[in-house]
C-alpha cells in the first residue's frame, strides 16, 4: 500500500470548522478513481484479515467507505449517528472533539449481540470519536475488534484513549 499516494490525495484547509483548526479532508480521494481503489482495497486487506462479522461506519465520512468495503467482503454495515438522526431506541455517547462536543447514537434493534465488529472512519485525531463508537458498540453487546482509519494524526495522541486496536493507512502531523 502507498501511504505516499493517499497522502498526496488529502487536502488540509486551515481554520476550519473554527480558528486554529487543521481539517483534512478526503473528498479528494473519492473524486480520484484510483485513489479511492487504492483506499478501498487497502481496508478491504485489513478488513480480511480481522475478519469481522459486521462493520460499523462513523457518521459522515466513514459512511462513504465502508459500504465498497463491506460489498468486498460480503458482510454488512452499521450506521453510527450523530445525536438524533436514527429512529427508534438508540444507545447513546457524548464525546470530545478537538473543537467542541457531540454525541453519538447507534440504534438498539440491530442485533449487534455477540458479533464481531471493526470500525471504520476516516480519521483518527484526538480518539473522542472511535471511543465512543467503541463503547456504544460494547453497550450494544458487540465483541469490538478494533478500528481502520484511512488518516491517523500523529501528535495527538488519539491511540492512548481506545480500548481496541486501531490501524491507519497513512500517518500525517497533526
């Protein structure tokens, strides 16, 4: 896998969504075709070789990944939500962020009892977000196996606040 051509891909827009603030964002590897092969066949590696039952895809942008993942794989997807956009019961988790607070949701009914679940988003910064997916997952009764990010920034220490492995195709400064 190259970390170089992902890399390469990942516009940076500074002060955004506030002062200060270093947002990477990786429309531009979607908008590149082999760019988003190159991402989504190396998840599909890791995925393979976690072997997971389900994936679990982190509002918004682990949405747009995990679905071509999940169809290689022949497993399903879970939604992970932010606060009040799933219906129904949901198991819910406040988090932090680098600039500010949010929870997260994951709906009761979808029989995550007893299966094994890797996470995928698309960045790994401060952990807040992956930590709270992973104690949603566990309150679902999912047997958690990590997360894969296609960003991981270093610096941030993001690592030291999950429970669970976490594996990144590229590494950036953060």
């Amino acid at each position: 896998m190259n970390n170089d051509v992902i890399s390469r891909l990942i516009r940076t827009y500074p002060d955004f969504p506030k002062p200060g603030i270093l947002f990477y964002d990786v429309s531009s590897i979607i908008e590149n075709v082999q760019g988003l092969r190159l991402v989504v066949e190396s998840l599909t590696q890791l995925v393979e070789e976690t072997q997971p039952d389900v994936l679990a895809a982190i509002d918004s942008r682990g949405f747009l990944f995990a679905p071509p993942v999940a169809l290689a794989c022949d497993i399903g997807v879970v939604l992970v939500r932010k606060f009040g956009k799933l219906p129904g019961d949901t198991f819910d988790e406040s988090y932090g962020l680098e600039y500010g607070e949010d929870v997260l949701s994951l709906q009761k009914d979808r029989q995550l009892q007893g299966q094994k679940v890797l996470i995928i988003d698309d960045l790994l910064a401060t952990g807040g977000t992956l930590a709270a997916t992973e104690t949603l997952l566990e309150k679902a009764g999912a047997t958690v196996l990590g997360s894969a990010v296609i960003i991981e920034l270093d610096g941030l220490d993001g690592r030291a606040r999950l429970k669970y492995p976490v594996s990144s195709l590229t590494q950036l400064a953060g």
